[in-house]
C-alpha cells in the first residue's frame, strides 16, 4: 500500500510540474502564434526550438515588444506582423515557455 501512495504522489507532482507548459502551449494555440511557429519545424517563421536555442532569458523584454510590434529581417524576409490584441502578460508567458524549449 506504501508503494502505492508513493507512486500516486509521484505522479501528482509530475502532473502539477508539467501543467504550466500544457497550459503555456495552449496559450500560444489559442493566440493564434501556431498558425505560423510549429515547435520543432519551421512554418511561416521559425520554429520555437530555433528561438529558443538564439535568444536567453535576458532577451525576455525584447521578445515581449517584438511579438507585440511586429518585426521583420531577423529570420528572413517574411515580417511578423504585430499583436497589439494580445495582452503583454499572455505575451510573456509565451516567451518564457519558448525559451524552455531548447
């Protein structure tokens, strides 16, 4: 029974840790980000894995505004166009999930 309540409690701390990405992709899904980023491929922009691996924690301000203004010539000639309807906390909680991805 000892083994079992072991397990069980385990489990709920894999699941409680692993709910903020869930939710933080989801987020991206319903924002709309996926219809252009894939994680692991390249789309209309850069895959989040490629973001990931260039940017830091540090570059968490700079992402925010790019995302929310829009940008264009840092991975090639297709422009980001600008998500002013999407609140800067959602925003931020989208950067910092891509940059778990590396």
């Amino acid at each position: 029974m000892k083994k079992i309540a072991q397990l069980l409690v385990v489990a709920g701390v894999m699941t409680v840790g692993a709910a903020p990405a869930f939710a933080d992709e989801a987020l991206a899904k319903a924002k709309g980000c996926m219809a252009c980023h894939a994680i692991d491929k390249k789309l209309v922009g850069p895959s989040y894995k490629d973001v990931a691996k260039k940017y830091t924690e540090a570059d968490v301000p700079k992402l925010v505004e790019k995302v929310k203004k829009g940008g264009a010539g840092v991975w090639g000639p297709v422009p980001m166009p600008p998500h002013p309807q999407v609140a800067e906390a959602d925003i931020e909680k989208i950067v910092r999930w891509v940059l778990t991805l590396k």
